[in-house]
C-alpha cells in the first residue's frame, strides 16, 4: 500500500513551523519533563504569563505558580505511568479554562520519549458539546418521527413530518387512530385531508375493513340520502327491485370519510345527527332502522364556526363532528417539509417518467420562497410537470418562477409579460423567460453579472439568452464586477 507522507521529505525548520501554525494550545515536552516546540497559542499565552507575573498581584502570581505546577504534575504523571491524562486547567491569564490531554510517545524500549499536550479552551469546548447535543435532540426528534409512522402504518400515505406542526399532528394520531371518536380535519384545499383520514384508517384497528370516501360537494342534494343511507325496494320511481344499500352500511365496522363536510344540506344534517347519536340508519322508503358500527371522519376547507353563526350549518352537529378537530396547516406554514415533500415526488415521477431529474440549490430556493395557494397537491403537480418537460436533468429557477407567474394575474406579472388566451406553452414560457431576464438585468443596474448570480444561472447563459431573443448587445453600463 503507497503511503500518503514522507517524514524525510520535512525539515526541522518544517517542523517547527507545522507545530507553530496548530491553532490550539500544543506544546510538545521530552522525558525530562521540558518543552521542546510549541504552537504560537502558547506563545503568546507565556508572554501574557510572564506580564502578569510582572504585575500581578501576590495572590495573582501564586495562582499561576500554582497552575505551573499541576501542569508540571500532570506531565510527571504521564511520563511515569505511560498512561494519557486528561485535565482542565485555570490561571489568571487565561479567558476560559483549558482542557488539555495529555499523550505519550513511545521509543523503541517502550520508554516515553515525548509528551503531546493539546489543549482547548472550556469555551471551545462547550460550544461543541452544544451543538453534539443539539445534533443529538434532531437525530432523536427524526427517530421519534421514524417510529411514529412505522407504528401508524403512515410510510405508504406519502406522509412527510419534519416540521414540528407535522409532528405534533404524527403524535395526536398516535394517540387517536385506535379509538373510535369522531374526527374532524380541517384545513386548506391540496393539504392532504383524505390522505390523513385514510392514514387514521390504516393505524386504527378498523384497517382490515373499508374505508369509504364520500365527496359531499359532488353529491346531488336530492339524491344525497339514498346514497348516504341506501333506499327499500320500489322506494321511488327507477329504484331497483331489490333496493340499495347506502354508503354508511358499505362502510360498516369500518371509517366513512365525509369530505366538504360543509357543502351537507342542511335537510340531511339532522339524519347524519342522528346516525352518529343512535349508530342507526334508515333506509328511504323503509319504517325499519338498521343498526351500523362506523367511524366518522369528516373533512372540510371552510369555517363550520361561522357557519353555525350564518345558520348555515347545524350547532348540535357541529359540536358532534368536533370531538377530535385536527387542523392540517397549509405548506407555506411547513417550510421544513416542502424540499422532503418536493423530493419525495421527484423520486417517483423520476421512476414513473425513468428520468434522473434533480433540484438544484436556487430552484430549492425558489421553492421555499413560494407561498404555494395550491399546497401539498400544487407542489406534486408542478413537480409531475417538470420531469415530463424539463430538457435537462437540472431543474432551474427560472422554472419555479415560470409557475409561479403562470398563477398572477397579467397586472402582477413582471414587467412586460402577458399571456394571450391560448398561447402555446412553449410560447408562454419563452415570453416569461425573455420578461424575467429583462427585469433582473433591470433590478441589478443592467449589470448581467450580477443578475446571473441572482438567477442562479451563469452569465453566459444569460448572453446566450439575450441573442436567443435578439438581443445582442449587453444593457449600458454593464460591468464585469
């Protein structure tokens, strides 16, 4: 095997100033207990030593006599048993205690021919033992994270949970999801609202038996409770000879999620009040009820609160739909969670598409600047989009901000640029990117330099772009500073 030094390559003088330029506190002693080299940190801490010795006062020079001493002891120490040492030492002239440890270097006999003391100071010190125990509490909160959803079955739901609003939802479904309570989650559309509830689901000890989606916005309000709660044979004109079972019987010992909860009329409310009081449905037509087991979760984006105030939506309902009210928070309000979210999408499109598609560091940025209006299902469809479109594997700002312009309207778009109604996105795309250029190269100045390295991009690119869209010659006063 090659070795990677040459120790006869190295002066004495080398040497000497490798040791001196070692930014802590290391002196080197031979086995008489005398220092032979050390680093200008001791240096200049002896000079310091010597003037306080000079002017200090009685009490003053004892304490570094004293201090000499417990370093001449230590080194004594070491030379006799071979052993390392290690010891905090304080005097007058130091700022901060200093640890040093004390190693020996053996001859040939196996006798000590040197000692190595590094030393560093307690603040030093400190400082690294925060940031291990900080990077010990991180490490702990992800193993805590880990093992949430490995026990509530949430590693296929496309859960992420690093920001703290997330872990703190991961904990209260830890605690819910084996019960039976009623659920209510809240929240903005694209948050993931179905995709929690058929997590609590999958974590509940209903999990073997259906889950049961119901959008109520997409329910026709007369046709609303036959769906909901079946109908018995020759019910209404076009009914089936047999009847129909309803979606609360299909869902039966196992969950209904009732999404757009608010969108309910407020006829059926009070048979929905009902259902939950009694665990009883009837069927339309029939005088006899059926008794059913069901876990309700309900879901909706608007306020139930001011609802029930516009008498709009049921008090007595509402407060039985709010046993367990989960509030999902909308992206902007999980900046932890949007690069893992936008990661975790980049992989499967990347597998779905066999692209290698990846984000660079701006476009990272791009993403977190953004206040997504559309949250968790905005940011996977613009992710799906530019692993179908991107002509290179490097996913771009200037992408991220096509998007985000594509959802302004033309009075808040940069200066310029707007879409005419039908225009290709191709065409689209080039307009913006021509706009965007033209204003940063404005914002900076007209310096192309400058707004190269706001963009992300190098400045030949943006030459490139600017002859692209004939314009060749670079804006007044542009420098290369």
């Amino acid at each position: 095997m090659k070795e990677y030094w040459n120790p006869d390559g190295l002066t004495r003088s080398d040497l000497i100033e490798i040791i001196r330029s070692i930014p802590d506190s290391v002196i080197v002693y031979d086995s008489d207990g005398r220092r032979v080299i050390c680093s200008n940190r001791v240096l200049k801490s002896h000079v310091t030593e010597c003037e306080t010795l000079s002017n200090g006062t009685p009490e003053i020079r004892a304490q570094i006599l004293q201090s000499n001493e417990e370093m001449a002891q230590a080194i004594a120490s070491v030379i006799e048993t071979g052993k390392p040492l290690s010891f905090i030492l304080t005097a007058p002239h130091f700022i901060y205690p200093v640890l040093y440890t004390m190693r020996p270097i053996f001859d040939e006999a196996g006798k000590v021919k040197f000692v190595i003391a590094d030393g560093r100071s307690q603040a030093v010190v400190n400082k690294f033992s925060e940031e291990y125990i900080k990077l010990e509490q991180d490490l702990q909160a992800n193993r805590s994270s880990l093992q949430l959803l490995n026990q509530l079955h949430l590693k296929n739901f496309n859960i992420v949970a690093e920001s703290p609003a997330m872990q703190k939802i991961l904990k209260i479904i830890h605690r819910i999801a084996p019960t039976d309570s009623t659920i209510t989650i809240t929240g903005e559309s694209g948050t993931g609202k179905e995709v929690l509830a058929t997590a609590i689901h999958e974590s509940s000890r209903r999990r073997e038996n259906t889950f049961v989606p119901v959008n109520c916005s997409a329910v026709p309000h007369d046709l609303m409770e036959s769906e909901f709660f079946g109908y018995a044979a020759g019910a209404f004109t076009g009914a089936k000879a047999t009847g129909r079972i309803g979606l609360f019987e299909l869902a039966n010992n196992g969950t209904i999620f009732l999404d757009e909860i608010g969108e309910l009329p407020l006829t059926l409310q009070p048979k929905l009040l009902r259902v939950i009081e009694s665990g009883e449905i009837r069927p339309v037509g029939s005088n006899q009820t059926k008794k059913i087991n069901v876990r309700i979760i309900a879901a909706t984006n608007r306020d139930l609160k001011e609802m029930v105030r516009k008498n709009e939506f049921r008090e007595d309902l509402f407060y039985r739909l709010q046993i367990i009210p989960i509030r999902l928070p909308p992206l902007r309000e999980r900046q932890e969670d949007i690069i893992p979210l936008a990661q975790h999408f980049l992989n499967i499109y990347n597998k779905k598409y066999q692209r290698n598609c990846y984000l660079t560091d701006t476009a990272k940025s791009e993403l977190l600047r953004y206040h997504w209006p559309g949250n968790i299902r905005e940011l996977r469809n613009l992710i799906e989009r530019l692993v179908i479109v991107s002509e290179t594997d490097a996913i771009l700002p200037i992408q991220i901000l096509s998007h985000k312009t594509s959802f302004l309207s033309t009075a808040a778009a940069e200066p310029g640029f707007s879409i005419a109604e039908g225009e290709a996105y191709s065409d689209a795309l080039s307009k913006f990117e021509k706009a965007y250029i033209e204003h940063m190269i404005s914002i900076c100045g007209g310096s192309v330099t400058k707004a190269a390295e706001r963009m992300g991009i190098h400045k030949s690119v943006v030459y490139r772009k600017m002859k692209k869209y004939k314009e060749t010659e670079p804006p007044t006063g542009e420098t290369n500073a």
